[in-house]
C-alpha cells in the first residue's frame, strides 16, 4: 500500500524509485540551468570571482567583465518566423544573478494556424494556449531561474504577480496579441535596463 510505497522511497537516501515503468520523468525544465549553477559553483570554489557561464541561452554571472561593469545579457524578441533573422528586444544589465528564458518561439509545431507550445499545461495535459511568447526570470541561481521560466510560460501574468513577491527574483513575460507582444514585468526590472 502507500504507506510500503513512501518506506520504500525512504529507504534510498538522495534517490528516487518509480513503481510504476510507465511512468517517465523529464527535467529538461531545470536540465540547463542546473548544468549553469554546477559550473559556477565551481568556479566560485576555484576562487573566480567573475565569470558568465551560459548553457543553451541559460546564463548565470558573477562579478563584473574586464572593464569593472555588470554584465549585459540580451532577451530576443520571440518572433516565430525568420528565425536566423533574431532580434534583441531587451538587454539587462545582471550582476552576481541567472537569468533564463523559456518560448513557444523556438520550440513549436502549428495545426491548422493554430501555434502549439512544446509547454504542456499540467492542469489540462495538454500544450498550453495562453499566448505567453516567451517568459524570463531573473533569480540568484539558475535552476530557479529556468524552472520558474517554465512554470511562467503556463501561469502567464498570474506567475508575474507571484514572482512579484519573492525576494531577488524578477520576471518579463511577453504575450502574443495579433502581430505585436504585450510586455509585462515585475516592478524592479527596469532598473535593470541598459541605457543604450
């Protein structure tokens, strides 16, 4: 019964057993920004003070670059169409933070004009559809980060309001309205803008 099932699971420390075969377990979710965090925490052990590390576009910095200034990290503009033709709509100036962005725009298969996310909603089991294009979280660590990306492309503006409340973490999202994007962030991140 559960009570065998929760012993059993228990019994092997810093491990996890499924019971049932079926069952598959995919953490692309937080794959990247958790690769991001081990090589910074090692560099960081290695006494490297300043550093960018970035993984599949998922980026953690300490320190500042050469020249004494913050690090600047560019989020694309989540155009669907001519993908080798991408575009910077934001750059954030980031110092001792992640940031990573989870997107339809990239990942993506379409039906009938229909825009289906590679997201799925694990209320519903199916891909989300709530217009979310593209959603980046700043955070301190990078698994946090990409893990809250994720879980925003589904909650939408609900998931800013809840980054909203949570200390050293910031968010952008970007919502498909017809041929233009509605940008919604937490109220910190425009002191984060670059000014050029």
């Amino acid at each position: 019964g559960m009570k065998n099932n929760i012993e059993q699971l228990i019994s092997f420390q810093n491990t996890i057993k499924k019971l049932n075969p079926e069952i598959e377990i995919d953490l692309n979710a937080i794959a990247k920004g958790f690769a991001v965090d081990c090589i910074s925490d090692l560099l960081e052990t290695l006494k490297i003070d300043n550093y960018l590390v970035e993984v599949g576009g998922e980026i953690r910095c300490g320190g500042k670059k050469k020249d004494g200034k913050s690090w600047t990290v560019g989020i694309d503009k989540p155009e669907l169409e001519n993908q080798m033709d991408r575009r910077i709509e934001t750059v954030l100036n980031v110092s001792n933070s992640a940031v990573a962005t989870s997107g339809d725009y990239r990942n993506f298969f379409k039906i009938d004009d229909i825009i289906y996310s590679h997201v799925i909603n694990p209320n519903t089991g199916f891909p989300v559809q709530n217009r979310v294009a593209s959603a980046t979280v700043i955070a301190p660590h990078c698994t946090e980060a990409d893990a809250w990306a994720t879980a925003l492309l589904v909650l939408g503006k609900k998931g800013v309001k809840m980054i909203e409340d949570l200390d050293n973490y910031e968010a952008i999202i970007f919502i498909r309205e017809g041929n233009s994007f509605q940008k919604i962030m937490t109220s910190s991140v425009d002191e984060m803008f670059t000014n050029h």
